[in-house]
C-alpha cells in the first residue's frame, strides 16, 4: 500500500486511505475498464499526450466513454501537484462506473475516472544491477479476439496468473508466448533482445502492448544509428541473444539474467542453475543496454519531451 499516494476521485484530490468507491463500480465487478500507467520525471509527465493517446484508443475499443465534464489533463496535473514530489508514478483509470449486478455495460450510466499518483518501484537495486530470472509460463497470451493485448484494460487476470505462475517456479519474471508459440511480451513490460549489436522486439500484433517505453526506445535506436526492427520472435530468440532486457513505464529498463534457467549472454553448463538451483551465472556485460539505460535516462529528464 503507497499510503503517501494522492487520488483523484470524483472531483477531489484525497489521501490514499480516503480514495474509496463503490462495490458496485464495474471495474471491481468485471475488471471493466482501461488504465494507464505514466510516469512524471523531473516535474514533467513523459509522453504525456501519447498515454493519452493510448487511453482514448483503448477506451475506443471498449466502447467507454470519459465522463462528461473531466479534463483528464486537469486531473492529472492536480493530483501530481498535491503529491509535490518531483518524480512519481500515475495510474490513470476510467473505470465503466456503477451499475447493477449484471454484466451489461449499458446499464452503467457514468464512467468513473481515477487517479492515482505515488511511487513504483519494481525491483531492488541489487536485482536490477545482477538482472531478473525469467521463465517462460504455460499460460499464453489471449489472441486479438478473445482479449486484445494491445487494450490496456482492467483485466490483467492473464498478466497476473502469468506472474503467479513464474513466482512459483522461483523465478522474478513471466515470459508470455502467443497461442503460435511467438513471444508475446512479460508481464507488465515489453521484451527487447540484442544479438550481434541489433536489438530486436517481438511484434504488437503478436501479443505485445504497444509500449510507450518500446516506442523512445525504438526511437533513441533510430537516433543513434544502432540496427532495431519489430519482428516475430520466438523463444529461441532470447536464448541466442547477447542481451535481453524489459522496458516498461513502471519497470523502466530490466536486464534479465536468465531464460529458463539458461543464462543470457554466456554458455549453458549441464550442471543447472538460475531460478531455483545453483550458484548464479556472472554478471556478463551489456553495453547495449548499458547505453540505451543510459540514453532512456536521459530523454525522460530532457526538457521540452513531454511527447514527440
Ligand atoms: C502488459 C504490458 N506490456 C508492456 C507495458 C509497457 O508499456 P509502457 O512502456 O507504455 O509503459 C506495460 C506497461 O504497463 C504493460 O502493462
């Protein structure tokens, strides 16, 4: 619990311990919404207009309606102001509001919008520095037509039994295959490889949200002359990689350490090791990811970037 968050909801800015609604909100009932998760850096919210984008887009396709008279901007730009740090992280909700017990969209009159703005941290220093153990999970990542990937909504149930499936096999982070066996994304970031300098990202319409943090880095790659395509990728793909790391708004950058077990960038041994079972792989270099680490930095505090 982020007790010094602030939230925005139904028209005022309360503390965390404060921020109370409904049982009968849609949201709660049947994950029924859309969110985004921003951060500010700095005192500037990154990329502001492009989560905005992503919101109205996801909000299309759910066919939810903002609530007449909330300016999101407003919204966002109060709560941050009563939280007063310089940096934090904002998660943004329209939520399909209160209704009765049944499932009917229709029967919601009002969304409802929230805003929470506090702090995220998803790893330990010590963690991020040595990189994450991740295990490829045999939960698969929903096809367009049964819950597109690329709406950020309310139902993570699949994103949260994927996590609840690697913590249980010890390790940090779920990798998330497509029902072809492409490589989807992680939990909650989108996975980067880097073989022989090039740095490569599995494509949206396989299951990967179209990431904010995907797209500067796709961005700073373009900038800095160093090779990066979107493709189809499969497992075998992070197994051959020099490099794999995570990118997200919330995660920001992640190196991982190992694939199943198999460290990235080093050879396999037959002895086992990783998650659960022997001593660590070293820490092998990353210099692509070191500089992209270093570059993302960067650009999130550079002034005038609050979209591009
Ligand atoms: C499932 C999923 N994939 C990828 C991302 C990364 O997207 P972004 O960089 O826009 O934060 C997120 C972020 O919340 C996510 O939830």
């Amino acid at each position: 619990m982020n007790e010094s968050a602030k939230v925005w909801l139904d028209g005022s800015v309360v503390g965390a311990a404060d921020a109370r609604i409904s049982v009968f909100d849609h949201g709660l009932l049947y994950g029924d919404g859309i969110f985004e998760g921003m951060r500010v850096y700095s005192g500037r919210v990154f990329r502001r207009a492009d989560h905005l984008r992503r919101l109205a887009v996801s909000a299309k396709a759910v066919g939810l309606a903002f609530p007449d008279g909330v300016d999101l901007d407003g919204v966002i730009d109060d709560t941050v102001a009563a939280f007063g740090e310089d940096d934090a992280y904002i998660r943004l909700l329209v939520t399909r509001g209160e209704g009765p017990l049944s499932v009917d969209p229709t029967k919601c009159p009002r969304s409802r919008v929230i805003c929470i703005v506090g702090e995220v941290s998803l790893y330990p220093p010590e963690k991020l520095a040595a990189g994450i153990d991740m295990v490829t999970v045999s939960l698969r990542r929903p096809r367009a037509d049964v819950l597109e990937p690329r709406v950020k909504s309310l139902n993570y149930l699949n994103n949260a039994l994927a996590i609840l499936e690697a913590r249980r096999a010890g390790a940090d982070e779920a990798l998330l295959l497509n029902e072809d066996g492409a490589v989807a994304e992680a939990s909650g970031a989108n996975v980067f490889t880097v073989r022989e300098g090039a740095v490569a990202t599995p494509l949206v319409t396989d299951g990967a949200l179209e990431g904010v943090t995907r797209r500067t880095l796709l961005e700073i790659c373009a900038r800095d002359g160093i090779p990066a395509v979107e493709r189809r990728m499969t497992r075998i793909d992070l197994l051959a990689a020099d490099e794999v790391f995570l990118a997200g708004t919330g995660a920001r950058m992640i190196p991982v350490r190992t694939l199943d077990g198999a460290p990235i960038g080093a050879p396999a041994t037959s002895a086992g090791f990783g998650a659960t079972s022997g001593s660590p792989p070293p820490v092998p270099d990353r210099p692509i990811y070191a500089r992209l680490d270093a570059a993302y930095e960067e650009r999130v505090r550079a002034v005038g970037v609050v979209s591009c």
